[in-house]
C-alpha cells in the first residue's frame, strides 16, 4: 500500500514518538523508511547543529534497520514544513510521518505548527503522531474512517479502506450530525445522508472482504470523533483534509486540524487532490 515512508524528525521526544509509529507501519506494510532532518537556517554555529540533525536520522534509520526495513538518512537545510514537502516529492514518498504538539485554540491557529502545515499543503497522506498517542507497536487491529461523505473525503475513504485490508483490521466508518444548531429538517437531512454515506462505504469493505462497523454520531463534528476513538479499541483514525486560504485557517480552520493535536491515536489525514 504505502511503499516510501518520510519520516521527519527533529530529535526531540515528540518526533522520536511518531518514528516509533511510522517504523511500525512501515515494517507491517514492508516499506522502505526516509528519515529526515531539517537544519534550521538561523544563527549559530550550522555545522554543528548539521551534524546533530545527522545524528537524528541516523538514529530513526538504526531504528528502522533492526525493524527490518530498508532505510536511509536524508538531511536538508531550510524551513522544516518546506522541506519536509519537497522531500517527499523528490523521495517519491506515498506516506509522511510527523510528530505533532498537543496545542490547542488561539495559539494553534495563529501560529500553527510544522505539523499541521505539512497537513494542510502535502500531496500525499500525512500520519500525525501526537505526545499522548497510544500505539503497542504490534499490530493495527482497528482502523477508523471519520467522513463527512463529500468530495473531498474521497481519497481519504479509499486510503482507510486500503489500509484495512493490508493489515486485515475492522473498519469503523464514523459520521457526526451536529444536533445543537440547525432546523429538524436540516439535522434530518444530515440524518439521511449520514446513513447512505456509511452504508455505502461499509459495503465497500464487506467486497473486500472486511469487518466494518457504522456510527452516527450526535454532536459538533471534531468532539464526536475524539470522543469515539477515546472509547473505541482504535489504533489508527483517518480523516480528509483541506488546503485553505490563510484566513479560513485563522478563522475557521477543519475538523482534521482541530483534532489532530488532541487525538489519542495517531492521525491520518488524507486530502482529495483537484484533477
């Protein structure tokens, strides 16, 4: 399924967690593993912090090395998120693999992270492994597929879909109907079309031979998914998402950035590309 796993890390705790996650993956899915560091261009002394980013993806490789997997060390000068996209363009990654901080409301969405700039702009589906991520590291047993059943949550069913099958893990398709603030006839409606969504890409999975299961939740759309994937045995949540103007991400934002930096589980976010 995925075959070139980029995996970006920095040193620190947070992106030593997502490695453990993405060498996993990767070693499940027996994909060849790129560990990237970026070296800041700021002021000091960039030989030596050079060598430090070597030293960390030289460390993600021994990792993945005694993993099984095949690997390499990739170090870059730049800005982290700009690098971290060209990389996986020129390595022909098809996953990418980052650690994200657990920050939440106005101090997120003004000055975002590498993490949830990678998320918005990357071609490609991008796993996001907060601090607080469970993962036992031997097997994905359940995988969760939160949609809202429009366009843009096409590649993100298909990559759910495709990542059950190779791993044989029970899907959970998860469909949240906000209650609070609309008409009976529009909650209604969201009713309908949360049935039909479901319905369709469970029976998407049973053709594949998969177990799934359909949820319909009640509530804002961001607060039922982690809310689900807190009480459900989930090892791996899968989420669409967009690529907006400056503004809406300031303003506005989606549900996938809302929840990535909270979510108990490793994320992957997938967005639909305009032909």
């Amino acid at each position: 399924m995925y075959d070139d796993v980029l995996i970006a890390t920095d040193g620190s705790g947070v992106a030593a967690n997502a490695a453990t996650v993405g060498i996993s993956l990767a070693r499940t899915l027996e994909a060849t593993v790129h560990a990237l560091s970026v070296v800041e261009e700021k002021r000091g002394d960039i030989a030596a912090r050079r060598e430090r980013r070597q030293s960390d993806a030289d460390s993600v490789v021994a990792d993945a090395i005694d993993a099984g997997c095949d690997a390499e060390p990739i170090v870059r000068n730049g800005r982290p998120a700009t690098e971290i996209l060209s990389c996986a363009d020129d390595v022909g990654a098809d996953l990418v693999v980052v650690g994200t901080h657990g920050r939440t409301g106005l101090q997120q969405a003004l000055l975002g992270s590498v993490a949830l700039e990678v998320i918005r702009e990357a071609h490609q589906p991008v796993l996001s492994v907060s601090p607080d991520a469970s993962w036992d590291g031997e097997r994905v047993d359940d995988v969760c597929l939160a949609t809202d059943g429009w366009t843009g949550s096409a590649a993100a069913t298909e990559n759910a879909l495709s990542l059950a099958d190779a791993v044989d893990a029970r899907l959970h398709v998860l469909y949240a109907v906000d209650m609070s603030s609309n008409t009976a006839e529009i909650q209604e409606a969201f009713e309908e079309h949360g049935e039909k969504t479901t319905t369709e890409i469970a029976d998407r999975a049973d053709e594949r031979g998969l177990e799934a299961t359909r949820t319909i939740a009640h509530g804002a759309a961001g607060e039922s998914i982690l809310e689900y994937t807190d009480r459900n045995a989930v090892d791996v949540l899968v989420m669409g998402t967009e690529s907006k103007s400056t503004l809406e991400r300031l303003v506005v934002g989606s549900v996938s950035q809302r929840v990535v930096p909270d979510a108990s589980v490793p994320v992957l976010t997938v967005r639909t590309l305009e032909s």
